[in-house]
C-alpha cells in the first residue's frame, strides 16, 4: 500500500523488501506480522543500514522458514542489537522490583509476632569435643596419607 505524507508526497515504504516478498507471495501475512514485530522492538538507535540488513535477514528466512522460526530469528536480532536492555522506567526506579522482608517468608515470624522470640536451643549433651576427639588417632598416622614431604617421591 502506498504511502503519503501530510503533503501528499510519496513516503518510502517501511519495509521494502517485505513489502516485495509479499508482492511475489513468497510469505504470507504471518511473516509479515512477525517481521513488522520484531522491527517494532528495536532500540531508537539502531542505524538506517543495520534495520535495512535485519529486515533483508528476516525476509530470507521468511522465504524459507515458518513464522515460529523467524519469531525466534527476529528474538535474536533484538537481543544482539539491544545488548543492554530497555532503560529503567520510572516505575521501576521508584519501586525495586527485589526486596527483602523477612516477615513475609515461608512460615517466618509474622508482624504479631515480632517483639517474641523463641529461646535457644539447649546445649548437647557431653558439652563441647575436645579437638583430640574430633577423629580416631589410629587414621592419622597411618601410611600414604602421611603428610611428610618424603612420601609425596
């Protein structure tokens, strides 16, 4: 479809190469639908010569593949043209999307129960281990575990 300006000049058309495969009937009005998509989702500043070599991308594989395929091709354009992602939001500078709020966890005390706590656990019978205690001596001396610098040859 032609387009004119408010003058009622001729305007180049959005996407010329689209416009040509559909013309052809090489693709359908899906692919179209998906190609005028994904070039709806780029960033403000991609260059004239980087959405004209997207969009002769898009339509190659619109010629040869199914919609879901090109879907998939035009994610992948829109992430590698937009790296960085979307800029923050006002919403989202305002109010983070994480925070922390132990009240609100899994069975966590709640707000009626703040001031309470719960006692600690009592100590373990036999009180602390000793570090001798802590391993049978009979395995710290034994053979290839030796840690002397002799039996590492």
């Amino acid at each position: 479809m032609a387009r004119h300006g408010p003058t009622g000049t001729p305007l180049k058309p959005d996407l010329p190469e689209v416009g040509a495969a559909v013309a052809e009937g090489a693709i359908g009005p899906e692919h179209e639908e998906t190609i005028r998509a994904t070039v709806a989702r780029f960033p403000q500043p991609v260059s004239l010569p980087d959405r004209e070599h997207a969009e002769a991308l898009l339509t190659t594989a619109a010629r040869e593949y199914e919609p879901h395929t090109v879907t998939a091709l035009g994610r992948e354009i829109v992430a590698r043209l937009n790296q960085d992602g979307n800029p923050p939001t006002e919403h989202h500078l305002t109010r983070p999307t994480r925070f922390l709020d132990w009240r609100d966890t899994r069975g966590g005390p709640g707000p009626e129960t703040t001031t309470q706590t719960q006692p600690p656990p009592p100590p373990r019978k036999g009180g602390r281990v000793r570090p001798d205690q802590r391993c049978d001596k009979s395995a710290t001396n034994s053979g290839p575990t030796s840690l002397s610098p002799r039996s590492w040859f």
